[in-house]
C-alpha cells in the first residue's frame, strides 16, 4: 500500500513498503524538464542535473562518489522533457545517509564558474556522442519535427549554441523558479520505517523553501504537425522513424494503444517483426513505441536498413499500419496482449527502482497514483471495439510524420518528403 503525506514545507512525498527486500531506492522529483525551456536556454534542465553533482558547500564531487560507493549504494539522475529525477538506491540500514547526499546536492551545490564551464564541454562531448549515434538521433528528429513549434519538441541535451548562453545566473535563476516544494515529489520504496522517514526527510529537506511559482510548460498544448526531416550522415545504414499523434498521459485509451502496439510492433512475435525482419530479413531492428506527455502523445514506429531497401520497408510499415486499422485485431490477439502487459508490468515492479520511478513520476505529472491491481483491472476492461477505436484515432495515415538519418540521396529524399 501507499502512503502519502505532504512535509510542512510543501514538498510531496509518497512512498512505499516492500516487505521481502533489504534495499531501498529514492527518488526526488522536480516538475523541470526540456519542455518548461525557454529557447535561447536550451538544455538548462540537464546542465542542473549534471551541475548539482559537482560538489557542495560540504562534500566535493569525489566526495560524493566516494560517500555512496563506500556503502555500495548508487546515485544518479535524468533528465525527461517533463520532469528530471535524482535518486539513490542503497541498503535500508544506509537510507538516513542517501537522503543526506540527496538534500545536500539538491540544497547546497556550488555551481562554480570553473565547474560550469568544465561541465559546458562534458554536455557538448554528450551532443557530439549522439550526433554519432544514428539510432538514437532518429528519434529526437521526429520528436523536433512533430513539435517544432513548441518546447516539447527541443532536445533534452541543448544545442552547442543554446549552452553557450547558460552561465551562473541563467543556472540559479531556473532553480529559483523551478526547484520549489509545491513542484518536487519525493517517492521511495522499498525497507524502510514510515515513522522514522518522515522526520529524516522533514529535517533534511526543510531548506527547500518556495521562490517562486510552480512550473508550467511554456507552451501547454503542443499542435502536432506532419512533416519530414532528414539528416545526411555517412552511415551503412538509413535509420527511419514514422510517427503518428498518440495519446496523451493520464488518458485511459492508452491503456487500449499499449495493448494495440504490443501485437503490432512492440516484440518480437509482433506484426512488424515477423512480416518485415523474419519472413523478409529486410531489417535487423524494427519496433514501435508510445511516448505519453501532457496534452500530448506520439506513436512512433523505427527501422534500420540498407539504402535500397528503404522506400519497400516504408511503404510495407504503412501497408501493415493501414490492414491492422482495418481488421488486425482480434479477440484472441488482445487477451494475448493483455497477458503479455500484465506478465511485463507486475514482473518490472518487483524492482525497488521501478516501483520508485513508478509513483514518483505518477504523482509529479498525474496527482495521483494507480496501484498495480487497478492497472490491471484497466487493461482487463479494455474491448476490443475499444481496442479499434484507438487504434482507427491513432493510425491516421494522413497524419504520418517522417524521420530518417543516413546516406539518403535525392530520389530517397524526395519520396520521404511526400508522405
């Protein structure tokens, strides 16, 4: 079970017991992602994560690495576009201590003029590793191209011109504003004592004072739009998504959409993986996902293959979304996929990690938290005229967005733009 209470302060906290583990993981959240960028500062977000491990009043960063390696726990963080995320796991016995380390970054980093420009070049060796990474810039082509006039559509990383502009003012402004007790939830889960949490987080994180008002996204409603980009780049392969207007987080239907894409393109015994990879070997990789945000949501379908190959999986990927609109589910299709989400989720949160980062991000971005059992009470409800539904309201062939990094040349280009 859940318990929810709120620190005198404002600050959020939800946790949860996990009887048979000795470990415990905790997670703050701060309603502060990609997407509440300005665009001159780009990219701000993950300059903080990186920023507010490089030492504090108390501790230098070796420090803190030392700290938390010593009693075999693990410190990280991320940065999404509608939230970022610091955590440790550790054993129970150690929970007083990562919550110290935790409070301590979050409450009393320096941010230095020589670490903000040592870490301004570590963040532009990160853009340059991705810009080498094909696969992975694919996606966040799409994303820029389907949101390009909205900040959900920037990319996490910042560009080389946006950091530049990103000193000691621009940091502290942001955490003024943003790193406030009405926008940070604080989720752990695993061995720990309820009553002897509460005053260890009461007492570390009562610094946290409100400066400001709580974060909302520059642009509330992103407008999706159809379109193409295309990145030449000297590669052995052509890399492709095609993306579709999903649904956005908190909306039911997704439950629907999440059972639909894992007969279609979510597996290995999906439609696209065994029409396109094992019975024609056109492809090595080729799946499709969703990604959920609020008012918005994508469906996004990806595959890497040969030049020549390109316009025949293209085409072959909105013939099969076209006949799976039209009659690809059937009844005994959706119990399948509603025993192979049950199997993936309820296996998944026997991780302290994951149950952390389940309610964590829940009550930050939603306000509230579903339990596992109605998770799965939702998917059991799902029809299959509801199954059909959703996927007729996302499969809109008149709404594909395309994008494509590798060696394209003109004639490729030019049939990737008419979609």
């Amino acid at each position: 079970m859940f318990n929810e209470f709120t620190l005198q302060n404002g600050v959020r906290v939800i946790c949860e017991r996990m009887e048979s583990v000795r470990s415990v993981a905790v997670g703050v959240w701060v309603g502060a992602g990609s997407r509440f960028e300005r665009a001159e500062h780009s990219g701000v977000s993950h300059f903080i994560e990186h920023m507010l491990f490089k030492g504090t009043r108390s501790r230098t960063a070796k420090q803190i690495a030392e700290e938390i390696d010593a009693i075999g726990g693990q410190i990280n963080a991320f940065t999404f576009k509608d939230c970022t995320c610091f955590y440790t796991k550790t054993l129970d016995i150690h929970l007083a201590q990562s919550l110290d380390i935790l409070s301590d970054i979050l409450l009393n980093s320096k941010l230095t003029k020589p670490d903000i420009n040592l870490e301004r070049g570590v963040i532009l060796e990160e853009i340059n590793m991705y810009e080498d990474s094909p696969e992975d810039l694919v996606h966040d082509l799409l994303t820029e191209s389907v949101w390009r006039d909205s900040p959900l559509g920037m990319p996490i990383l910042g560009t080389a011109e946006s950091l530049v502009k990103i000193d000691k003012t621009v940091l502290r402004q942001y955490l003024t504003e943003k790193y406030i007790p009405q926008n940070v939830v604080i989720s752990v889960a695993g061995s720990f004592d309820p009553s002897a949490l509460r005053q260890t987080l009461e007492r570390k994180f009562r610094k946290l004072k409100a400066s400001g008002e709580a974060a909302a996204p520059v642009s509330d409603h992103p407008r999706y739009a159809p379109g193409a980009r295309i990145r030449q780049k000297d590669t052995e392969q052509v890399h492709l998504c095609l993306g579709l207007p999903g649904i956005e987080i908190g909306n039911d239907d997704n439950y629907a959409l999440h059972l639909v894409n894992s007969i279609f393109g979510g597996g290995m015994s999906s439609v696209l993986f065994q029409k396109i990879r094992e019975d024609l070997g056109l492809v090595y990789s080729i799946y499709s996902y969703l990604t959920a945000h609020r008012h918005a949501g994508l469906f996004t379908v990806y595959a890497g293959m040969q030049l020549d190959r390109t316009e025949r999986v293209l085409n072959m990927i909105v013939d099969e979304l076209r006949t799976f609109r039209a009659s690809g589910m059937t009844g005994d299709l959706l119990e399948k996929s509603k025993e192979q989400f049950k199997g993936n989720f309820l296996m998944g949160l026997e991780s302290v990690n994951a149950r952390m980062t389940s309610i964590g991000k829940s009550e930050l971005l939603l306000g509230y938290v579903n339990t596992p059992d109605e998770i799965v009470q939702k998917v059991e409800a799902v029809t299959l005229e509801k199954a059909y539904e959703v996927t007729e309201r996302v499969f809109a062939l008149d709404k594909i967005a395309i994008s494509a990094v590798g060696c394209v040349d003109d004639r490729l280009e030019q049939v990737l733009r008419s979609f």
